[in-house]
C-alpha cells in the first residue's frame, strides 16, 4: 500500500452520484464523498467505504506523521499519530524526536531547529531508530519528509514555496521551515 492508496479524513474520494452512496468512514459535503477516517477504500456495488486497520507502534523504517509539541535548540519533539498511514488510537500517540542532525542531509552543522518547525506543525518523518525508552528517534532528510502543515502568525493555512519556506496566502508573510515535497509533484 502506497502513500496515495490510503486517504485522510476531509480528503475527496469521489463525487457524489445518486447510483453511488457514500458508506462507512465517508461523508458527504460540497457534492464530494470525503473520508472521516483514515484508510484505504474499499469499493462495494453500490457504496464506497474506508476501512479502518490497526496501527501497530512505530519500528524503525517506518513513516510517521506527527505534531509538534517542544522545541529546543537540539531537538523538535513530535507527538506521532499516524504511523505507516494508520492513525493511532486517541490517546495512543508516542513521542518522537528529530534531532538536528536528523533534520537534512547535507550542511547538517548549519541548521538551526527554530527554522525548521514551530509548534503545531504536523510533520512526516521516518523512524531511524527506537531512541531511548520514551521516544523514537525520526528524520526528515528526505525530499519528501518535513513540514507538510503549518499555520501561519495569522492563522491561515500555510504554502510551501521551496524546500526551506512557507508563504502565508493571507499576509504574504514568509516563514522558515524544512518543507517536505508536496505529494504529485
């Protein structure tokens, strides 16, 4: 199962049809079905569903998505809640942390973690290692793993712009952050 086959809530999984009834795990709203859970879709002979599978805990390789919820100058602290396109439980979440090491690839003595992520920020990762006994240790050094959603000082959603900003489509205001590719391109 790829990134693409499982879908996130609020996500559009087709267009409302009278001959095609939105099932369990979807909803409708603005003439789209949209998936209220987390999952692959499963297509019966007259409704669309989302399945719901459980999540197993985090092992190293896999990809995780998660919150921010501390920073320090060495370390961004992620509380993860979906782990290999599974959410988690509520209450469930584990703790993750992307040390500044971990952050990219190359030039890893200049980055400063203050310009990678903020707090709130949901962040896709991969888990390199179990870490110690509270937290697993994740990286972001891939094109495709960092900030996938951040709000802006506004409160608007932001956009990527390069792998290193976010615009804020409100104020027009530019934010550091270690952006992850953005999925199809």
């Amino acid at each position: 199962m790829t990134r693409s086959d499982v879908y996130l809530p609020g996500q559009p999984i087709f267009e409302s049809t009278p001959s095609v009834s939105p099932g369990t795990g979807t909803y409708t709203r603005d003439r789209l079905v949209r998936a209220s859970l987390v999952g692959p879709r499963l297509i019966g002979n007259k409704t669309k569903s989302i399945i719901q599978s459980r999540a197993l805990p985090p092992s190293p390789s896999s990809l995780v998505i998660g919150h921010v919820i501390r920073l320090s100058p060495l370390q961004a602290t992620i509380s993860i809640s979906v782990v290999d396109g599974l959410a988690l439980p509520p209450g469930e979440d584990f703790t993750g942390v992307i040390r500044v090491q971990d952050v990219r690839a190359t030039e890893k003595d200049k980055v400063k973690i203050g310009d990678c992520f903020r707090g709130g920020d949901v962040v896709r990762g991969l888990v390199i290692s179990l870490g110690d006994a509270r937290s697993y240790y994740i990286t972001t050094a891939r094109n495709d793993l960092g900030v996938i959603f951040a709000e802006s000082e506004a409160g608007a959603v932001m956009v990527p712009i390069s792998w290193q900003e976010m615009r804020c489509p409100k104020t027009g205001s530019i934010e550091k952050r270690k952006c992850a590719k953005p999925d199809g391109l």
